[in-house]
C-alpha cells in the first residue's frame, strides 16, 4: 500500500511475536484529519482489540498518544496470560515501534 490511510481501509499486517509468526488485519473505523484515527482488528489474536492514535501540537512539537484495548480469547486463561506477560510486552512493544515511528518520521 502506498499514501495516506482513510476512514474505511483494511490493513493486514505480519510480524513476529513470541515466536509465531501473527496476522492482524484492522479496518480504519474513524479519522479526523490531522488529529485523530481509530482502528479496530476485524482478525487477528486477540478476541477483540481497538486502537486510538491522537495527535496533539504542543510548543512546535507533535504530540501522540496511543489508546490501545484488547481482550484476550480463553477465557481465564488467557487473562492470566494477559496479567502475568502480554500486558506488559504489548506496553514495550507498541513504546518501540512509536520510537521507531517517531525516528522515521524525524529523519534520524
């Protein structure tokens, strides 16, 4: 996909995680351009998950702030997986892949 995402998109992404290689495909559900855009997974891992980016202009800087919710499948054990590991990962994850976002973007 080249350009810019728009309210209605279907995205599919692949990456690695804990050894097992995941798909997640998410659909651009709301936008409010320049300073706000929602995706909600339509497949993936997780037995839901909804993901808001906000965008804010703070002393010449952009700020960006990510609200990211999910629900686990299997029932108690998945929220024992939830509160013992991958609440943790999915916070350093999703903290790496912003630096590197923000490195990109900035030109570093």
């Amino acid at each position: 996909m080249t350009g810019l995402f728009e309210a209605g998109d279907i995205v599919t992404w692949e990456a690695r995680h804990l050894g097992i290689r995941q798909r997640l495909t998410v659909e651009i559900s709301r936008m409010i351009e320049p300073t706000f855009f929602e995706d909600k997974m339509l497949k993936g891992a997780f037995k839901s998950m909804r993901h808001e980016h906000h965008f804010a202009e703070e002393n010449g800087l952009t700020i960006m702030t990510d609200l990211f919710q999910y629900e686990t499948p299997f029932g108690i054990l998945g929220a024992l997986f939830d509160k013992l590991y991958l609440e943790s990962y999915m916070r350093k994850f999703l903290q790496k892949r912003n630096l590197h976002l923000k490195q990109v973007l900035e030109g570093a």
